[in-house]
C-alpha cells in the first residue's frame, strides 16, 4: 500500500526529514510517495553557510547544496514556489494557495521562522533595509551592501546572525554600527563577562557596539534607497548613516498554519510536541502529524521547561527522530521508534574570526529558573607554553551548586571551540560532576593539546581551588 | 607535625605529584616536607615535546619548563642526578646510592620506564645509537642527526615516539628507514586499515616503512661511529645504512626498586596497585605508599584486566589521586579521597602533520579479550563540503556486537583529532550506544564543523544503514 508523506518546509529542516526518509526507503516493503511543499525557488540551502558568502569566501549560489531538480529526479513531488493555504488534519489534507488538496498518511509541520522587526522598519518601502532569513535576503543584502557609494552599515541585533552580517559589512570596508540590547553580546549563550570579549574583538575590527535598551523609530531614505535610521525616543534620539540595513533583533516561530488547524501553541509561543515529535490537539497526541525545527517548542535539558532553540543542529536530530517513527509506524516495527532528549542547544559560532561556543544554562538563565550555581573562568594556551602557533583559550563552566554537575559551559578562542562544545556536551550528559572533570583522563601531545586542559582549571576554579598547576 | 613525603621519579609524573602536592599545601595544618629525587640532572621536561625539538620546531631546552633551582626556591628538597639503591618499606626508609638514608611518612613511586633494546643494540659500544626516553637521548640523536656527512636514519619501532623520530629524519633531509613487525603501524591504538593512512602518510614524505617480523641482528661502525645496522636473520638479512638509530621498540616498567622491596609485580610487568594507588605487598595495600605513571599497571576501562598504559595524560590523572589521597590522609578528611577509573588511555600524536587518535580498544585487542563488536568507518571533511580550507577526516569505531555501546574510536585527519578523542572518551565514559552517537546533538557551524559529523557516518555504519545522507 502506498503511504504518501507531506512535508511543510523546505528549510534545513523540512529537507533533513526528506532526505532521511528517502536513504531509508529501502527498509520498508511500503511504497512511499514523498511530497515537499515550499515558498522558496531553491533546493537544499545551507543557510548558515549565507554570512561567509557575504564576507566573501564563496558565491552565494554555493550554499546551494542540492537543486529542487535533484530531488525532483529521485521521484520527489518537490513543490518550490508553493505556498499552504490550510492544514486540515482531521481529514489528512493539506489545501494549498492554489486551491489543489494534496491528500497526506504522515504530515511534517517544519514551517520555520519569520524574524521579528521593529515597526518603523515594517512600515517603511525604502530599498536596502532587510532582515536575513534566507538566501532570498542574502542576495538583496548583498547588492545593496557592494552598491556604488554604499559607506555605511546597521545592524539591528546582538545574535550571531545579526554579528555575523556586520562582520560582512566591515570587512568590505563599511563603516558599521551595531544596536543591541544591554548589557553584553549573544546573552542566549554567554555571560556579560565572556560576551565582552567577543564586543572587544568586534571593536578591534572598528565595529561599533551599541548595547542600549533602545530602538529603530524611523528609517530615512533618499531616492527610495535607505540613507539613515533614527535610534532611541523622545529626546534621546541619533540618526546614523545607513546604506544597508539587516534586522536581525529575533526570530518568532512560524506557526500561523498548524495554530489556525487547531495545532496547541506553547508558552514559548512554538508548536507544543511530545518527545517523538507528534503534534498536540486538544487533549492527545496526533501520530500522524510530526512538528519539528524553528516553528517547534523543546524541552531545555538542565531546567526541563519548554523553550525555542532555532538551530540547524536541533532541527537535524529531530529530523531523524521523525524519520525513525514515521518508518517504524509504516513498518510495524516498534524497536525502531526513536525520541528526542531534552535539548542542550550546543551551539558554535564564527565571530570574524573568533569562535563562540555555548551550551546549556548561561548564568542568568540558571537564575532565572532558580538554579544555585558555582562556576569557575579560566584562560590558557592551546597548546604547551614552549609550542608555536598557540592560540588563547577561555572556557568558562557553570555548575549546580549542590549537585557540582555541569549544567553549562562557555567557550571562547580562535581555534577548537567547535570541538569542545560536543565534548561538553558528552559531560552534561554524563552527569560529570566538576571533580570529574578535574580528574578525567584527556589525550595530550603538547603540539594539540596542554596536559592540564583549560576546562580542568575552569572547574578547579568552580571548587574554589588555587591557581592553575601547569 | 612535620610529614615527610619522598617522591622516586622526576619524569613528568613525580613532578606533577609533587605540584599537586604543593599547591594543595595551605589545605592542611600539617607542615609538609617535600623530597623528589631524580636521576637526571634537570626540574620538569615535556619529554613530549622533544621529537618536536628534534624536527626544529624548537630547541631542546626549551622543553624543560622550570629547572631545578625553580623547585629549590619553593623549598622543596630536589636531589637531582640522585640514585635510590633500595626501598625499605618496613621502616619507612630509602637508602640512596651515597648510602644516605631518607626516611618518609609517605612514599611515592614513579620510577618510569626503562627502553627495550635489541641484543645486538645493548651490545654495541658505537656512537649514533640511542634509545629516545629523555632530554638526555634528544641532545644525543640532535648531534648524530645533525653530524656532518649524517645521511641516513634508522628507527627500531613503529609506534608514536618511533615515527615521530622518523619524521624528524626525513625532515632534517636523511634518507629514513623504520623497522616495525607486521602487519600495520601504531597497532596498540590503530587497526591495521586506520595504520595503512599513517603508512601512506608517511611514505609520500620519502619514508621507507618495512613491517616484518625482522630485528636489527647486528650493528657496524666506522671509527666508533655506527655506519649500518644488519636486519633479519640467517640467508635474509639486508644491511641498511644508517649514520643515527632510534631504538624505540617498547618500553618496559622499571620496577627493580619495587619488586626489590617486596612490592607485588602484576601479570602486564608492572607494578600493582588499588584504585587509590597504594601498591600491594603481600596480602594487603600500603597505605602510605604509592606508586603511579610507566611503572605502574592500570586497570583497562574495557576488559578490566591490567595493563600498561605509559602515558603522561594517564599520570597527570593518577599524580591528582595521589596527591588527594596524601592530603586526605593528613588532613583526616575522607572526603577529600579520590580514586582512579578505569583507564581508555587516549592517545593523540602528530606523526609528521598526521594528526592520529585512538582511545579503548582496537578491533584486535577486542578479539584478544573475547569482545564480540560492529564496527563502522567514515571519511568526510572538516568543514561544510562547500567551505575553503576543509580537511578530510576519517573515524573508525567501534561497538560491543550485543549492547552496541562504543568501546573504542580511532581518527586520522590534518585537524581536531585530540577534541574528538576528547570527546569520544566522554561517550564512553557515558556508556552511549550507537544510535545515541547517531542522534545526539553537534555544534553546527559550516566553517567548524559538518550539520552530519563524520562519527555519526560511522556509527550509522557500524548499525548497517545506508551511504552519507548529508
């Protein structure tokens, strides 16, 4: 019997489903008929790969990983340009703009992101002023950044995507301001202390950081193109020249279409799932309707509430658990059935050449949930002391204070921060407590590695230990 | 109350005792009166460090950290170029070579390894042969490499410190030859399809690698100085020129002082002890005596039986237990007691811009034990398939056949091999399985990392599913 399977999305998400449905069909006897709707003209996008192509590494086209042709020719009813006028999920149909019903056994919800933007920039039609969601986005900023006479730069955000963009701009020589809000950078991820190194980095490239508690209250253009934003209120206001404008303050949940079929929305405002990704109705579960990615709510692995997490790396494990339950469902299998762990959100980032790295709870966010911490700081070599080519390293850990387990950690450095954010990630995991840490066993070569790691000190720090030995 | 702690061993295990102890001193109201004796005449070398020095990365010197007037300063007692000649344990005494007698209230044992020399090597008296266990051998090979008319190398051994000698040959222009047994290359951490990368690695720099059951059966000289090694034995042995030989064919634990005092040597040749390091005599554990690093048998964190683990990331976790035991012990505080895990022995090493990992056990060793495994392999890259600069990296690893939990990895890549071993090590400490390694969540960022990391590939292999998805 053939099972037809409908995904909403065609972001890293939608098409992660997609393409871990399509290498497993071979494991069930059912035909399965796939279907992908999207709004976009485009196939797989590495969105995250978008900022370095504006800094200049590569062609935008580049992130273009997989043409919708290629799905199309493994049998795919990959719909680009397509938009979902209704969800009706009583009756298994998808109705789209065009009036077409498209009939579904298993529906995937990953309907993504829109990004929040201020109502001065709502209302405004002037050209160069963009938020940056997509390759669509990255192409317009792109022009408008390399235009003739563009000089200058805003940006509007503090997360990696909004620095990201601003890195673009002062490496191709615009003068650039960035508005964030107080007190420090990327304060999902980092504390004001660890955050400050990145503003200094920034402010070494001549970025200018503006971290205030304010906002864009007009945009002013000449001949249809922006020329200026005005920041603040009242008397308090700047205007600052602006060629190119990105917004890029936030991004909100996409879940007008699963929120209008009757679909609960959380207290995180994204689609409330159970741990296999089935979709809440009313008082059950639906085992036909998976949601995942942006547009879905995850439960925080250190305080267990519901929260977003908006990364391609969340989106790819829940992906695959939507994929192992969707085949078990089909198959009858029910030892192939997966479900996802509540959500550590490791996450690395490249800041102009500084890598940034977080996981788990920040300190703030560990006080918001009333969690006691200890943590401990400390900066080190990457390699031995007496080695070429090291870089500085410093890693902050966060741990419950009565427990001593890791509940979050904070990396910062020009090389291995990626590394390590998994590997703390392993710690969380494993429950290690901070005595743990200090007394693991590490592999050292002194070309690789120090023999007393950064994050040994960090927790001999948390256990208020002395100074570091080696 | 003044306690005496003598320390036998200044390789970089007794040192980072004696640190440990040192910067642990405020914690206790005892005085503590610190003695280290050690043979050479140097404080604290990276011995690590020195095949490094040898490529000209850096000089010799550079490796010793502090000398031996550093620790002087501090007050410890530091009896550099110092031989014990016995160990009495019944009286609490060390009797020197001098005929001092040093009594302690704790004794630590850290007596190293002592270099496994061929019969023909141990007797030769030419100049240009040298094992490679200290500063001492470095200064040696550095001069004979470096002599004039110096054009060919010769290394007896193919594990980390024999290559890396190797590579230090072919880089200062000799024509290199190393002899190792079959069938591969580092066969204590890599199996032999893992071995062959390092093998090929290798010999596009020009090095010639026989792995044959052979051993150097002669050593011919010109002046005093050798000129050839004969290799193999009977009507097949060949005479290999060679103006410097590296003779690092394994190492043996150097227990003489130990089993002299009547200390039990274990089924692996090293010295025993509990998980808390005391050594072991008769039918019980001294509880002032400790013995730690190449000396010492651990216990494998796989198969639970002894063995040797010989590394210094090995001891700077036993010289933490040590040093915490010591001062739990004065102080009267249980708490502060720790004790060993059982070790995985993570290795990573740069064998010539190789970068070579390896942690639990290899497919070989699993076999020895009666491990029944699957094991998975994947190559991929570094970075996002369409970032610059990626590098290829592959992992093999390796899980119990019945509860598919990892049990040992292996990486051979130019980057990131040590963060992964890192990172692994965690896994298994964590007792993950391989659909855990396959759904867990990674940083993601495509100029760190892939959103599909090559252990996923692998483990997704060791489970029999499909090709890369991503």
């Amino acid at each position: 019997m053939v099972k037809k399977i409908v995904i909403v999305g065609g972001g890293i998400t939608g098409i992660s489903v997609l393409r871990n449905l399509f290498t497993r069909k071979g494991e069930v006897e059912e035909e399965m008929e796939l279907t992908l709707i999207k709004r976009e003209n485009s196939g797989w996008v590495s969105t995250c790969g978008l900022p370095f192509a504006l800094r200049g590494w590569y062609e935008i086209k580049k992130t273009e990983i997989n043409d919708p042709q290629f799905f199309l020719d493994q049998g795919v009813d990959f719909k680009t340009e397509t938009e979902v006028a209704r969800l009706n999920l009583e009756d298994n149909k998808v109705t789209l703009k065009t009036g077409d019903v498209i009939s579904y056994d298993y529906l995937v919800i990953a309907t993504g992101r829109k990004p929040s933007v201020p109502d001065a920039v709502a209302e405004t039609e002037l050209e160069g002023v963009y938020t940056f969601n997509n390759e669509v986005d990255a192409v317009k900023i792109e022009a408008a950044m390399n235009a003739e006479g563009a000089k200058n730069g805003f940006v509007r955000g503090r997360g990696i995507i909004g620095l990201q963009a601003a890195v673009a701009f002062s490496t191709k020589g615009l003068k650039t301001t960035v508005l964030g809000g107080p007190p420090s950078l990327l304060p999902s991820g980092l504390d004001p202390d660890m955050g400050d190194m990145v503003k200094e980095w920034l402010e070494q490239q001549g970025i200018r950081l503006l971290l205030e508690r304010k906002e864009i209250v007009a945009v002013k253009g000449d001949g249809g193109r922006v020329k200026s934003v005005v920041i603040g209120t009242g008397g308090n206001e700047e205007e600052i020249p602006a060629d190119v404008v990105v917004i890029a303050r936030g991004m909100n949940p996409n879940v007008a279409l699963a929120q209008d079929a009757g679909v609960e929305i959380g207290e995180a405002r994204g689609i409330v799932t159970d741990s296999a990704m089935h979709v809440k109705k009313g008082r059950g579960y639906l085992n036909n309707v998976y949601s995942l990615g942006d547009c879905t709510e995850v439960v925080d692995g250190i305080t267990y509430r519901p929260r977003l997490s908006q990364l391609a790396s969340t989106a790819v494990v829940q992906a695959k658990v939507v994929a192992d339950n969707i085949f078990s469902d089909i198959s009858g299998q029910p030892g192939a059935y997966s479900a996802c762990e509540p959500c550590l959100s490791p996450v690395a980032a490249d800041i102009g050449g500084l890598l940034v790295g977080s996981l788990g709870v920040t300190s703030e966010a560990a006080s918001r949930a009333g969690i006691k911490i200890i943590s401990g700081k400390a900066t080190k070599s990457t390699k031995a002391r007496y080695f070429p080519g090291s870089k500085s390293i410093t890693a902050k850990l966060i741990f419950d204070a009565y427990t001593e387990k890791l509940i979050g950690a904070q990396v910062v450095s020009e090389a291995t921060v990626a590394e390590r954010i998994n590997e703390l990630e392993l710690a969380i995991r494993a429950g290690m407590t901070a005595k743990e840490i200090c007394n693991i066993e590490r592999s050292y070569d002194p070309s690789l590695a120090l023999l007393k790691d950064v994050t040994i000190d960090a927790a001999e720090g948390a256990l208020g230990r002395g100074e570091a030995v080696y």
